[in-house]
C-alpha cells in the first residue's frame, strides 16, 4: 500500500510519540539558542584553564632558570610556588569531611586544576547515570507521559522526617534520631507517586547497614500520610519490615510474610497496577503477593527506626536484582491476549460490513482512487466523492509529498482558487514548508536552479557576502525575540558562518528513510482483491494518474549526497530571498491577525536550518526528513476535504485517535494495563 | 477410505475388523506400486493410529512398525514424512512396546540423518524420540548416536512444535543421566550456551509447557552435577519458574509435574530448600493442592468434577513430596510446613489412602517431619501418627516399608511420647520380621528402629526384644553382609547390655552365645567402628557384677583386649582401656583377684605406657585405671 499511510494518525497518534521525547527535544531547543554563548564560555573556560596550568607547572623551571640568574626572591618564590600550593590543597582536603562530595558541591568555584578535573569526573560519572536511568525507565516504562506523570528518579527532601538523612544524590538514606521507641520511627517518600502508566511499577532497596535493631520498613505510601510512621501503620501506608518479615497493610499490627531481611539484602517491592496488588522481593526472589486492593497514586516509601540504619535506594539506576522484565512480559501477554479474545459481537456480519466502511472512506479521504474504486466495487459500498475531485487532491498531496511545495500551492492556487486566501495559516505553513523543502534541494524552483548533477565541493566559490548580507538586512528588521536569537547566533559565530558557507558541500552518508507504514486492517481487506490493484499500488504513487510522473528513487538518489539547495549557487540566492519573502508574510500575517506562536516556532525552527554546516545533521534536521512532509500533505488534504463539506479526518484515523485517547484517559484514570496495550503495536 | 475414517473411530475399528490393516501393509510394502498409492496408504494407516488404543494394538500386531521403519529407507521425502506421521502416533500410544524401535541397531542412525530433511522430519523424529527414550539403556543409544549434537540445533528452530519437541527429548536424554548432562553444559547453539537457551524458553512469555519442559532439563542437569545449585540460572530462573508452575493459574497436570520437577530439584540442598520456602508463599500454595475435588466443582459440572478426581492423587501425592523435599533439612522450614493449615491431618489421612503413590508421599513427608526434634514432641504426638504408620507397616510394598519403617525410627527415639503406644501396640514383633527381610533396607531400619527403642528402655522392653529376636536371628544379623547392619545390631547389643542388673540378667541367660559372636567379630575382618562397637559392648559386659567372670575366665578374650588396647587406632585403645578399667574397678567384689591376675598378663605394664599417650582423653582413661591399682 502507499507508503504515507503514517500521516493520518491524527494529532493525537503524533503527539504520544513526540511527546515521550519531549524532553528531549526541548533540551535540544534550547540548545540552539544557548550553545553559542555555552559553547564559547566551555571553550574559553578550558583555555583559561590550560593557560593557568602551564604557568603553574612551568614556574618550576622558571623558579631554578631565575636562581641560576641569581634573581634569588623571584627564584625561591616560584620554585615553591608547586609545592605549597599541593601542600594548601592536602590541608584543605584532610579538613573536609567527605572529600569528594564536598568538592563536587563546591563545583566550579575552585580554581585549582586537579580539583577542576575531580568535578567534572564526578559530573561526567553522574550524566552517565543519569543517562542510563533514564534509558532503563524509558524501556520499562515506555507508555508513562513523563510531562504528565513523572517517574520517582529519588527520595524526596522535602517530603520527608526530620530523622531522615538523605546522600548521594538523595538515593542512600540514613536514620540520624535517637531511635529509643516507635515514635522515632521515621520515613521518606520518592519525589512522585507511581504513574499508572507504568503497568507494572518496580523498585529495589539495598540495605547498607541494619543499624542497631533493624527496624526497617519497606513499601508504599499516599501522599500526606505521617512521616513520623513507618510504611504500613497508617491507613494508607504498606509495608514490609525487616526486623520481623512481616507486612503490615494499614495497621499497626503485622501479618506473617516473608523472611526477615538485614545488612546486604536486597529488597524489591513491585507493584501491579493492573490487578492493584503488590509484592516483594528478597534478592531476587519474588515472596509472593503481600498486598491487595491497593489505591492508586501511592509513593515509593521507607522507614527506619534505629540508629546505624542505611539503606540505598535504586530506582532504575542500576540493574534490577530480581528480573521484572521477566514479569513485565507476562503480564504483557496477558493483556494482549485479553485484547486479542474481545468478543467481537454476535452479528458477524455487521462487524466486516463496518470494517469495509473504514477502509473504504479511509482510502477515499487519502485519495487512492483507483484502489478506493476497486475496493468499493468488490464490497459493494458507494464511493461520496466524485473520482476527478480524489484525483485532484491525489495530485496536490503527491506534490508536497515528493517536496515539490512550489508545484503544488500553485495547483492548489488553481485547483481550489479560494482555499489558500481565506486560510492564510495554512498558506504560511506550506511557504515554511517550502523554504525547508529549498534548503534540502528538494523544491521545484530550486530544482531547475540547481539541476540534478550537484557540483563538487571544490568548484563551489565561498561568498560570504551574498548569504551573509540578506540574513543581516533582515536582522535589522526583526522584532521577534526568537529571531533575534538566531541572529545572534550568527553574530556569536562568524566562523561557524564561514565554515558553512565555505564548505557547502556535505558528506553525510544515510539515506532518508521512506517510512512504510500499513494499518492491518487495510492490508488484510486488499488481500482479497487478485486484479492486480494491490500490486500496483505497492510502489505507492503509481495508482491514479501518472501525468507528473515523480520519480521518487530518482530524488532520493539526489539526496544522498546532500547539499544546501542541491548544491547550486544561484538556488541558494533563490533561496534567500524566499526567506526574505517569508519573512515579511509573517509579519505581515502579525500585523492583520495577531501573534502566533505555532507560526513563529515554525519558522523559527526552518530559518534555524541555516545555522549549521550540516543541516541534516543538526538539531533542528528532522525537518528536513521527508516524514515531515506528511503532516503538512494532511493538514492541506484535511483543509481540501473540508470546503467539500466532507470530514476532515477518515474515521478510521478517527478510530485509531480515539483509541490512543482511550489509552492515555486510562493513564489518567489509574487503570495500568493502558500499559500493555500502545496501539502502535496494533499498527504494524 | 482416508476421507471416510477421517475423525470417526467407529468406522477405523471397522476397517481394522475387515482386515484393511495387512491389506495396507502390503501395498505399502510393494515398491512396484506407485509412490502416490504407498504415501497414501502410509496416510491411511496414520489415520488409524489416531483411534483408540485397541486400534494401535491391532496394528502393532500386525507389524506396522518394521514395515514403516522400512519404508523410511524410500528416497521421497513426502512419503517418508507420512510413514513418520504414523511411527509418531504409534509410538506416542502408551501401549507400543518402545523396545520395537531399538531392536534393528540401524534404525537409530537412520533416523539421525532423515532428522533434517525437513520441518516434519524434524517434529516427528524428535517426538518419537522423546517418547521412546525411557531407560538409561535407551538414552545411550541416542547419545552414542549423537543425538545431542543432531537435536541441538532445533532449539532455535522457527517452528514452535519442532522446538518443543526437541526440548522434551533433551528432558528425557538429560533425566539421571551424567554422561549427557556433562556433555549438554558444553554444547554450543549458535554460539549460545545450551543452558542459556533453556534460561531462554523459561522466560514467562514462553508458552506453558516450554517453560516447565526447560525447567526440567536444567534440573536434571542440575541434579547430575552439571550445572551447580548456586549457578544463577537454576536459582534465579529455574526454581522460580517452577514456584510459577505450582501456582492456582497452572492446569492440575503442570502443577503436578511442577512440585515433583521442585522436589526433585532442591532434594539434596538446603539452601535451595530456604529459597524454594519463601518464594511466593510456595507452602502455602501447596496446601491448595489438596483442595481437589473441591465442593464448588461437584455442583456445578459433572466434567470437571471428574477431572479433579482424576488428578486429586496425582496432586496430593506431588505436594506431599514437595513437602519432604522441603523440610527434609531445614528446623524452621519444618516448623513452617506444620504450622500450614491441617497439615498433620493430611498427612495422617494419606497414610491411609488407597492409591500407593499418595501414601508412599505421605510417609516420605512425614518421616522428612520427624527428624524434628520439636516436631516429634508435640504436633506428631498430638495427632497420634504413629496409629495409621503401624496400620501401613503391616502389609505394604517394599518402598513403602522403608519409608515408614525408616519414618518409624525416629519415633522410636527416647525422647518421642509417641514411644510408649507404639511400644503397646506390638510393634516388637513387626520390626523382628522386618530384620529377616530380604531387603537390606528393611533390615537396617528394622534393627535401628530395635536399637533406638532399646536405648535406656525397661528390662521388660528388653527382655521382650531379645525374646522375639531370639539370638539365632541376632547371629545371623551380626554376620550380615551389610556393615549398617552389623552396625545397628551391635547397637542394639550395646543398648541391651546397659544397667548392671541388666547386663547380668541377659548375659546369665545368653552369655556364651554373646561371648563367642564378640569374639567372631573381634577375629573377624571388620572396619574400626565395627570392632570398636564390639569393644563397648566388652565394655558393657565387663561392667556387669556376674558378667565380668564371662571374660576373666576366657583368656583369650583377654588377649585380644590386650591387643586393641596396643592398636594403633586410638578410638579402638580408648575401648578396650574402658574394657579393661572396668575389670579392675575397686569397690567390688573380686577386683583385687582381678587386678593381680591382669597385672600377670601384663596390662599394667600397657596401661603405664597409654598414660604416656598423646592422646587426652585416653590418656585419662589409662590413668583412672591405674588409680585403680594404686587404692
């Protein structure tokens, strides 16, 4: 089937993705407003470094150099310089009570060079952590919104009893009260509840040292429970304790349960949000269902009561002891087997007929007319649009999605002559889309500039002037923040501009991926037809009219070996002053209707295209990947369909969407096998 | 025919009636007809054998199985896969003899090189394997025909069923089998260790019965001494996969086949014992295994009522050898294993049930309990025990009388309330016959149960033993070939010949015949514990006030003593020195007599040299004997 199937997954579908990198993205973004300045500050800093450091280590030599030139004061001054300075840093170090940790606080204000290199060990070690949590909670957990529901990463500080102490990152926790009775027990919460999302949530305790008595409790608890308890006396509160083995569900006196734990085990506590239960491990070793019935939101809990008692904490820092993807799998089959034995109705018939209705409309609204018609006939359903006006919109969408955006606004101009006027919104998206589709070569107008064969990276004359000038005559008329940001980074950065105007020519291998995306759903019907359609229609472009004739390959071979505007000067200049164009609709769409912040990221984000040598290959380069083209052939398409009076979504993405919300409304709801259940694994 | 007995066993008997069966047969053995007719016929066959088992009988009758065998040596692949299809089902049947299969000695390697013809060749040839690979005689003959290196690399076939089929037969290969464990941790699938593809199928994903078939070949890896009990992958994978296997989601089938894989598996370490004991409330889940058939499932469905019946045994007998398992070391463990709800009235009734099997459990059950000291003093006095393990030790089989006789010695001990009724109920008699048993261990724990029950007992209890015993039977106990025998019965000896008026009463009555059976044994060629229990029992007869004369009178006792007590082993010194200081204790009658005439032999002379000796306590003993001398 066509390979563009993937852009109807409505906004929803889009979202859910994007929004499991949020983070990551938005780290990236800032990134290309702050890495010039952060970027010239590193550099500076560590040249400053390596400047003090070779005028320290060579004022020994210096030192004996001006002895010998009987320069004696000056002599003897450097010549100790090494070793009082190495003597300064040992007493302070001996004074210090936790050498390292200490330091790593003090951080960049010390000046000396070992130091220096201590910190950033420690911070480079702690990314490195920090990395690794991160990748492990997104595999365990990967339908968990993060931005919604955020994952515990540590005990908190603030949510916490006053006779807890908590390090190392506010992992390890440390009992520091008096522990003489019960009401010195004392507790910790993780910094957030278990999301639901999570399916099946895990944590692990190590005990470091059982203190005293080993009165240590581990479990869960809700929020605003008593701190001064350990997990499990209050309503509320569960818990396991070490001292006896026993669990205490929300009251003060246990139940027998498991073994009792002390100094070097390794406590695990999972909780099964599916079916509300919780158990735990010791070493490893599942002891069984403690809980049940439990509420939802609870927090990762520990207690102690004892002087000495030291327990560490790991959240996904470290491997688990005991195998939870193990358990993670078999609930995972359970659920989808679950889904699999839905009983489906007892009118079998009325199943398929609405199936068929789906696809129907679905191959309809994205215009594989000849497919559409073909099915239609062969289930016997009506087709509600006339064949010319699917093959218009076949055209149009065949258009952007092959990049040629200038080729098709004109079509679309011509085709639906008021479309464009009235959605001005809409005609800003597809130019920005445009001026991306220019940077990547891509674009008609620069096509014909730039011809198919790119020149080589010798032959290309570097001229500053004519890239920079236009860039800084349109500075001059900037007013957005955002705009002057990218300016600036010009500014900040001439020999990043040099470089990149220098050395237009890129060698990046990989080619951009065609993404094929198929519903099961269509697959399976198609595979009824034997008349050939289906086969055709596998290339994707070749159903319906050919009388463009794109060839796909032919453009993908172009992009192999990128370059700016396919590598053409006067492309490049084309280009430009379509930024400038660009540039001037947007304000001017400012001035008539008012800010648009979705419009100044957009362009924001292209403009910020021509700040790296290597586009492709930049933060911002996902632009130019042809997957990108889909939203806007959709949003074109949807906008297409609507002046028709027909829905501006096929039910079938409707019905997909409205699963995806499904799922994150039962996220929300506290029903964990959302978990198991992504309909991405339905989408094959 | 094929379309008309297809899934209709009326008209396959019929068929079997009319004779089809040598009709078939023949055609199928004529390589004149054509390959289409042969393979078809070899179609219709296997079409037959998926009847009843009276329709497998009728055809192994009429030799299917060397006219399939040879039409396996045809070269067309389609009709050697239907002659499979049909050796498959036949063999699977539990009523073809599995030795029809090894009689030809190159069926086997034929079989080997058809295995990777293809995808069927592959499932049916490992499934004939699997079910025809069931005594080590059998598993050689695979093994000696590589069969290890040919049905490894299945396991990472795609196909579910030829993967399955494969590990069945490594379970079987593998089962109390050292030569194929050692050489199963080195091979090699893929680059992959085998016991890493095992870890693999257990994953829970893995479909039900690849989980619990690959728990059980790495436990009886485990258990040949292939893989260690500490390895990760037995107690972090294969004991928790098989806890999985006994819980309430199981069918009854894999929770029995799970707790005797478990009990199997942790039989010999304790410290899987621990693990097995807290993981996933594992003995209290077993406890579930005796609620079959439960009351819900007699109202509600006639069907599943009669498959809990049927698996009612199978569960409590694999619970309660789960239990043994458990509790065979562990005090706390025990303790936990009683404390569960009615366990003891379980046990009881089990001891009584009709099926072998559960009572065979059950006693193994209870006699791993007994060797709680705690146990024994209160819940198996409580529950009076010891009523249905008499009623099981007067008629049971073999294997069942070890167990409960064995179960029956600890409840003899000294220590056991339960001591007293079993001593009332006549037991005496019961263990005497069980010391003329033919089996050996019968015998050792018929004269142990004897030994621990004489241990400090009544002159009453012991005249009885010695009466039923009678010392005929005593002889020919102590000449047993069986050194545990001659062990007990020397116990026992020792046990009955404590207490002065005692050791004379018995010695008046049976002194020669004891004289001249310590004197064999001492001439005889026996281990140093043997002639060291002797010596006690010298020991104990020279403590005696009349019984002392027996060895002053025999000189050539004397000697011997003499001898020991210059022996190089220190243990058999000490007793003879015991011996001796014992004949020459003041305060009695006569032991000035006695004193002068060993000092004439020359014991005094030794006994100065042992106070020399290095070792203390003989060291002590020699000089509270010279003490003697010295008042």
């Amino acid at each position: 089937m066509e390979p563009r199937q993937e852009s109807v997954i409505p906004a929803s579908g889009r979202d859910y993705r994007s929004s499991s990198q949020d983070s990551m993205s938005s780290v990236t973004q800032r990134w290309t407003v702050w890495n010039c300045a952060a970027l010239l500050c590193q550099t500076s800093a560590r040249i400053l470094v390596w400047l003090l450091g070779l005028l320290y280590f060579s004022s020994l030599p210096l030192g004996i150099y001006l002895l010998i030139m009987q320069n004696t004061t000056m002599g003897v001054l450097m010549v100790s310089l090494v070793p009082v300075s190495l003597l300064i840093v040992m007493v302070w170090q001996a004074v210090g009570i936790d050498g390292r940790n200490q330091i790593a606080m003090s951080g960049p204000s010390s000046g000396c060079g070992f130091l220096m290199s201590v910190v950033v060990h420690g911070d480079l070690a702690l990314s490195e952590q920090e990395k690794e949590l991160n990748q492990r909670l997104r595999s365990l957990y990967p339908a968990v919104n993060e931005q919604e529901t955020p994952l515990p990463r540590s005990w908190s500080p603030k949510d916490k009893f006053s006779y807890i102490g908590l390090s190392q990152n506010n992992l390890r926790v440390h009992y520091k009260g008096h522990g003489k009775t019960p009401k010195d027990a004392a507790s910790v919460r993780a910094t957030h509840p278990i999301p639901a999302a999570c399916g099946v949530y895990y944590f692990e305790v190590k005990i470091i040292s059982k203190g005293r008595d080993g009165y240590m409790g581990i479990g869960l608890s809700a929020q605003g429970v008593n701190m001064n308890r350990l997990p499990g006396w209050d309503k509320h509160s569960y818990g396991y304790h070490g001292d006896d083995g026993h669990s205490f569900c929300s009251s003060g006196t246990g139940q027998p349960y498991g073994p009792t734990f002390t100094t070097g085990d390794v406590i695990g506590c999972c909780v099964n949000l599916i079916n509300n239960t919780c158990f735990y491990t010791k070493n490893g070793h599942s002891l069984g269902i403690a809980f049940t019935d439990l509420p939802s939101n609870l927090y990762p809990t520990v207690g102690l009561q004892t002087p000495g008692e030291v327990v560490d904490a790991n959240f996904g820092q470290h491997p688990f002891v005991f195998d939870i993807e193990d358990y993670m799998r078999e609930w995972r089959t359970k659920i989808q087997a679950q889904i699999d034995r839905f009983p489906i109705g007892e009118r079998e018939g009325e199943w398929q007929a609405m199936i068929q209705k789906m696809v129907a409309s679905y191959l309809v609204h994205h215009s594989y007319c000849a497919t559409a018609e073909a099915f239609a006939k062969s289930t016997d359903q009506a087709v509600h649009e006339e064949l010319a006006s699917i093959k218009n919109r076949q055209k149009i969408q065949k258009l952007v999605l092959s990049g040629r955006m200038g080729e098709a606004i004109e079509t679309t101009q011509q085709l639906y002559p008021s479309l464009l006027e009235r959605n001005s919104d809409l005609l800003f998206m597809l130019k920005v889309r445009q001026f991306i589709e220019m940077v990547n070569g891509t674009d008609s107008e620069v096509r014909c500039l730039g011809g198919r064969s790119p020149k080589s990276q010798d032959s290309y004359p570097g001229s500053p002037r004519l890239f920079n000038s236009p860039v800084h005559k349109a500075s001059s008329s900037q007013t957005y923040q955002t705009s002057t940001y990218y300016i600036h980074k010009i500014f900040f950065l001439p020999a990043w501009v040099k470089k990149h105007l220098t050395k237009m020519i890129l060698q990046k291998s990989g080619l951009l991926h065609q993404k094929k995306n198929f519903y099961t759903e269509v697959e399976m019907e198609v595979d009824h037809f034997s008349n050939g359609v289906s086969e055709s229609s596998s290339n994707g472009f070749l159903n319906g009219s050919s009388t463009h004739g794109i060839d796909l390959e032919e453009l993908d071979s172009a992009q192999s070996k990128r370059q700016l505007c396919g590598g053409s000067q006067a492309a490049i200049e084309r280009m430009i002053q379509f930024g400038r164009e660009l540039q001037s609709m947007s304000e001017h769409l400012r001035r008539e209707r008012g800010k648009n912040s979705a419009n100044k990221k957009m362009l924001k984000d292209a403009f910020s295209l021509l700040a790296y040598s290597d586009p492709w290959n930049s933060p911002v380069g996902y632009q130019l990947d042809s997957i990108q083209r889909e939203p806007v052939c959709s949003t074109l398409n949807s906008a297409i369909l609507e002046t028709h009076n027909l829905p501006k979504q096929p039910p079938l993405a409707l019905a997909v969407g409205q699963a995806a919300q499904c799922l994150s409304l039962m996220a929300r709801t506290g029903s964990g096998s959302c978990a198991f259940a992504s309909v991405d694994d339905y989408l094959h | 025919m094929k379309n008309a007995v297809i899934g209709n066993n009326k008209q396959k008997a019929n068929l079997i009636v009319l004779g089809a069966v040598p009709r078939l047969l023949y055609l199928l053995q004529q390589s004149s007809s054509s390959l289409e007719l042969r393979t078809e016929c070899a179609v219709v066959l296997g079409s037959l054998a998926m009847g009843t088992e009276n329709n497998i009988k009728s055809l192994v009758d009429c030799h299917i199985i060397p006219a399939l065998l040879q039409g396996l040596l045809c070269s067309d692949l389609i009709f050697i896969e239907a002659c499979l299809r049909c050796l498959r089902t036949v063999f699977i049947s539990p009523v073809t003899p599995v030795q029809l299969l090894y009689t030809d000695p190159t069926v086997i390697p034929h079989l080997m090189s058809l295995l990777s013809r293809s995808r069927h060749t592959k499932e049916y040839i490992t499934q004939i394997f699997a079910h025809c690979c069931k005594t080590p005689e059998h598993q050689t003959v695979l093994f000696n025909h590589s069969a290890i290196q040919n049905i490894a690399p299945l396991l990472i076939s795609p196909s579910d069923k030829v993967r399955m089929q494969a590990l069945k037969c490594f379970s079987v290969l593998a089962y109390e089998n050292t030569q194929v464990s050692m050489t199963l941790v080195n091979v090699l699938v893929d680059g992959e260790q085998l016991s890493q593809v095992f870890v693999r199928m257990m994953q829970r994903d893995k479909p039900i019965e690849m989980q619990l078939t690959a728990a059980k070949c790495l436990t009886y890896m485990c258990r040949a001494g292939a893989i260690r009990t500490d390895d990760n992958c037995i107690i972090l994978k294969t004991l928790p996969c098989l806890v999985r296997m006994c819980s309430k989601e199981r069918l009854l089938e894999e929770r029995v086949e799970g707790a005797e894989t478990l009990a199997y598996l942790m039989e010999p370490d304790v410290e899987l014992q621990r693990i097995a004991s807290f993981t996933d409330h594992l003995v209290s889940m077993l406890a579930d295994y005796f609620k079959y058939p439960s009351s819900v499932s007699a109202i509600t469905d006639i069907k599943r009522l009669d498959h809990d019946l049927k698996h009612a045994h199978e569960l409590r007998q694999a619970a309660f050898k789960l239990y043994a398992s458990l509790g065979s070391n562990d005090e706390d463990i025990r303790k936990k294993i009683t404390e569960t709800e009615n366990m003891m009235d379980r046990i009881v009734s089990g001891l009584s049930e009709s099926s072998i099997k559960v009572r065979l459990a059950a006693v193994r059950c209870l006699h791993s309990l007994s060797r709680s000291v705690q146990q024994l003093r209160t819940s198996f006095h409580d529950h009076a025990v010891w009523k249905p393990l008499m009623k099981l030790l007067q008629n049971a089989p073999d294997e069942v009388l070890v167990m409960a006789s064995s179960t029956l010695c600890n409840l003899l001990l000294e220590f056991s309330p339960s001591k007293e009724p079993i001593l009332d109920s006549g037991v005496i008699e019961l263990l005497c016959s069980l010391t003329q048993s033919d089996s050996p261990a019968l015998r050792v724990n018929g004269i142990w149960a004897l030994m621990n029950m004489a241990f400090q007992a009544d002159q009453k209890v012991k005249v009885e033993i010695v009466r039923a015993l009678g010392t005929e039977q005593l002889f020919r106990l102590l000449s047993d070939p069986d050194t545990n025998v001659l062990m007990k019965t020397l116990g026992l000896l020792r046990n009955l010949l404590s207490t002065r008026p005692h050791i004379d009463q018995i010695m008046s009555s049976h002194g020669k015949q004891i004289m001249q059976a310590v004197t064999l044994i001492l001439e005889g060629e026996h281990s140093i514990e043997v002639k060291e229990q002797t010596l006690c029992i010298l020991a104990n007869i020279a403590d005696g006030n009349t019984a002392k004369e027996l060895i002053m009178t025999n000189d050539d006792m004397l000697q011997k003593i003499k001898y020991y007590m210059g022996h190089s082993n220190v243990k058999l010194q000490l007793a003879a020195t015991f011996c001796i200081s014992n004949l020459i204790w003041n305060e009695e009658d006569g032991s000035q007599e006695r004193q002068d005439k060993l000092k004439d032999m020359g014991f005094v002379d030794i006994l100065h040299k042992l106070t020399q000796a290095s070792d203390p306590n003989l060291c002590d003993r020699a000089k509270t004997a010279m003490q003697q001398y010295l008042a």
